[in-house]
C-alpha cells in the first residue's frame, strides 16, 4: 500500500505480512515513512468461529508523530504495558492489568470487516487505547454503501465502512478539552472469493494528519 496525505503526497509505503500457524494467525502491518518516521504493529489473534485476541503490540515514533508511542497489551492476563524512554535516555516500563471484553480488536479490525455481509447492521468492538497506561473504548462500525474504484484497468465495486471512535466519562472529556477527539476512519473491502482492504482514510493510532492508504494498482479517484 501507499500512503498519502490529504494533499496527494506520498507520505509512506506500507508493508503487511500475515502467517498462520494451528488455530492462530499472526499479522504485522508496518508504515515506512519517508522522513524516517515508522508505525508497527504486530498482532496475533485466535480464529476458532470467533476471533479473539491473543496479543498486540503497536510502535509510533519518529517527527511525524507529535508523541512516541510503544504499547503492547496481552489478552489472556490483560496486562497492558507502556515503555518510555526519559531525557537520558533510560527505558521506562509501567504495566497496569485490565479487566478485557472478550471482543477486544486491537490491531484486526481489518480483518473483522473481511468477515462481516456488506448489509450488516452497525456494531461495536472493543478498543484499548494507548493513553493513560490503556483506556477500554468501543468503537461503532457502520456500513455506507459501496463505492466504485479501479483496479489495474479492471472497474470494481467496494463496500465502505466507518469506524466511530466512542469516547466516554472522563477520557472523552480530556479529549473535548484538549481537542483530541478522534476522527471517523473509513475502509473500502472489496467482497468475494478473496475480500481484501482496498484503502484506509484516518488517523494512524486515532491522533495526527489523516492519510489515505491504498493498495497499488487501485484507484479512487472521480
């Protein structure tokens, strides 16, 4: 994929590998951005008729990030930890444990949308942010109808999605206060024998610039 700002530049190339091994499916999605600035997140999650969580772990830093984030979460103990690094260059970490929903989506919200009808009714995940040692939040997601695109010559139909961040008590308030209020994300999959995430409009990690990422050879343009 390629990511690109709201202005059409190339901002980052965007690399995914995913291996299975029994019941669990490993999968890493990483932005190379040109100013050297780097988004990684690695996530294993169990598929046995439902999805489920197993680990996440989601690295930000670099000057396209106002603040660096290393953040991973363990479902089975439901801890959560935070690594810094202070002024001197001394590594932090601070772990905190969480009371989980079993439909907790770190880092496969993606995958959840390449198994769900295109008619399906709105419904909610669990999100643990990476603020406060990890706050839990739902997340809406709602289907918008389909959309056209092309793909290497080849005219196509996507369903669009969008996903609603749901902020409440007082994590909602700091965010009001402070102006960090996330923005809706869209994702267009595209249906069938092989469904596959076309593109992806929002935030990295729910805060800085919107970026477009699109899978090469696609085209959204009007």
């Amino acid at each position: 994929m390629v990511a690109r700002s709201e202005t059409g530049k190339i901002m980052a190339r965007v690399e995914f590998t995913e291996t299975v091994q029994g019941d669990e499916v490993t999968m890493r999605l990483t932005y190379h951005f040109l100013d050297g600035s780097i988004d990684d997140e690695a996530t294993t999650y169990r598929q046995q008729g439902t999805f489920r969580l197993v680990r996440n772990h989601h690295i930000e830093q670099g000057p396209f990030f106002a603040k660096p984030v290393d953040f991973a979460v363990e479902a089975a103990t439901g801890t959560a930890t935070t690594r810094t690094v202070d002024k001197n260059g001394k590594i932090h970490f601070e772990s905190e444990h969480i009371s989980l929903p079993d439909d907790l989506a770190n880092g496969f919200v993606g995958t959840v949308l390449l198994n769900v009808p295109p008619n399906t009714a709105p419904f909610r995940v669990g999100i643990l942010a990476p603020v406060f040692g990890g706050r839990l939040i739902r997340i809406l997601i709602s289907p918008e109808g389909e959309q056209p695109f092309q793909k290497t010559g080849q005219a196509l139909k996507a369903t669009v999605f969008r996903i609603h961040p749901e902020l409440r008590g007082f994590l909602g308030m700091i965010a009001k206060l402070l102006n960090l209020q996330p923005k809706d994300v869209m994702v267009w999959v595209l249906e069938g024998e092989k469904p596959a995430v076309m593109r992806i409009v929002g935030q990295l990690g729910g805060s800085g610039p919107v970026l477009s990422s699109e899978l090469d050879g696609a085209s959204f343009r009007k």
